[in-house]
C-alpha cells in the first residue's frame, strides 16, 4: 500500500485532511503528494469550507518522504526533477494557495515532508514530544530550492540550516521558542486542541478570513529589495544551475542504500 491522504467535512465547515500511510508514520509517496494537490483545489472550490484541520494517522505527523520508492526515480535527473517540481510543489503549492484557513495537529514524527506541509498551515499545535526535522543530509540529498525556501521562511533560517547542514531534530518546545509552533500541549490533549482551534476560526467570517490569507500571501511576495533573492532562487529551480544534478552521485545512491540497508552511510 502506497499510502493515502483523506478528506472529509465535520461540523461547522472544517474540513478534515489526514494522512495515512500505516507502518511507515505516515510517509508521503508519489500518489499521496498527488492526492494532497487535488484535495487542496478541491477545499479552495468549496465556498462551504470554513477551516482545514490537518493530522496524521496513528499517532505520527508525517515521518518525510517514503524512501522505499526512491530507488526508482531518484537517481535519473528529468525523473527526480519531476518529483520534487510537479508531485512534491504541486501538493504544497495547493496548499499554500488554499485562501481557507488551515490548523496542523502535530503528534510524534514531523520530518522532512511533514515539516514542509507543516511550514503550509496557519496555526500548528503539537504535543509535547512532537520532534522536528529534516535529517536528509544522512541520506545524501539536499532539500529542493522551493521547498528550502519555504521552510527557511517558516522556521527561520538559522534553524532551517541546523536542520539541513546538522541533520538537526528539535523537541516541540524548542519549536515553540523559535517560533514555527503556535502551541504546545500535552501528547493526550492535541486533538482536542486543534479541533478546538479550527471551530474557533469556523464560528469567525470566512470571507475575512479568506481575505487575510490573501493579504498575508500578498505580504510574502518579493519585494524590490529582495527581488534579486527571489530571482537566484527562480534561475536555481529553473535549471542555472540544475539542482537536480546530483540525481546520479555516489553519495545520493549510497545515502538512500544504506537507509533501505538499515546501515550508517558512509560519505
């Protein structure tokens, strides 16, 4: 079973997403990066949704990418390029272009990916021994340049470094220190919490509220003192230089065999 990610509507018009990928801690594959896409438009279309309300299956978040299928697209650089620029940003671009207003519940793993679509929601709560991370420097690869960018803006730089150049984890408190957590609660009350905060937002006027999202992605755009920044960042993801290069290294290859091989890589 690759996985699947599910929607389903609850009271007052929040719309619930879970990802489930049981045995993997909800690892996202190929097929659930293109259901979240779908989902995402879909919850954009629907002038009844008044707030998503984001978890996990099984008492994890999302643990990153499921690395089992990599083998078989990872080390060709057209194969790789389309992963991360049409499944992986097509999934997190509908996210961010989601004018409805979304709550993360965070339990257990958020790595990698689970950080990425995390880095997407407006308010995230987690529990108290929620961890956080994107540890794929032991796997040889970096992070693609959007999804870099976009977690660099959520989590600041400093931690996005630490993250990617440490292979650094981060407990929930630390998280809410560096200021990418709204809140932290106890593991046993976060659900309760989440749901909480999505009815809250739902009793509020959608329209406002899908105004705000909209100022707020306004707010974010490049202006023309970091127009350059934006304009590196573009010429990278648009192949000067091509970030998907290393699709064929001894390092990518050995990161990711020695991951399957349960095994310390060696670099």
């Amino acid at each position: 079973m690759s996985g699947e990610v599910l929607m389903k509507t609850g009271e007052r018009g929040v719309v619930h997403v879970t990802l489930r990928h049981t045995g993997r801690l909800n690892a996202m594959s190929r097929p659930m990066w293109r259901q979240l896409c779908s989902i995402f438009e879909s919850i954009q279309r629907n002038v009844e949704a008044r707030c998503v309300l984001i978890e996990g299956d099984g008492g994890a978040f999302c643990a990153g990418g499921d690395i089992s299928e990599y083998p078989g697209f990872r080390f060709d650089a057209a194969a790789l390029r389309d992963f991360h620029e049409n499944d992986v940003w097509g999934g997190l671009s509908a996210m961010l272009a989601c004018d409805v207003p979304i709550v993360a519940s965070i339990s257990g793993a958020c790595m990698g990916a689970g950080v990425e679509m995390a880095s997407c929601c407006d308010i995230r709560i987690a529990g108290n021994t929620a961890r956080f991370g994107a540890p794929i420097a032991k796997l040889g690869f970096p992070m693609a340049p959007r999804e870099a960018q976009l977690v660099a803006g959520a989590v600041g730089e400093v931690t996005a470094r630490q993250m990617l150049l440490e292979a650094a984890t981060f407990a929930a408190p630390d998280m809410l220190a560096r200021g990418f957590l709204s809140r932290v609660v106890a593991d046993d009350m976060v659900a309760t919490e989440a749901l909480g905060s999505a009815l809250r937002v739902a009793t509020l006027a959608p329209q406002a509220a899908r105004m705000n999202k909209q100022t707020f992605r306004m707010l974010k755009m490049p202006s023309a003192r970091s127009s350059k920044e934006f304009s590196a960042i573009e010429s990278i993801v648009n192949g000067t230089p091509d970030p998907y290069a290393y699709a064929d290294s001894a390092e990518h290859r050995e990161g990711i065999a020695a991951f399957l091989d349960k095994r310390p890589p060696t670099f």
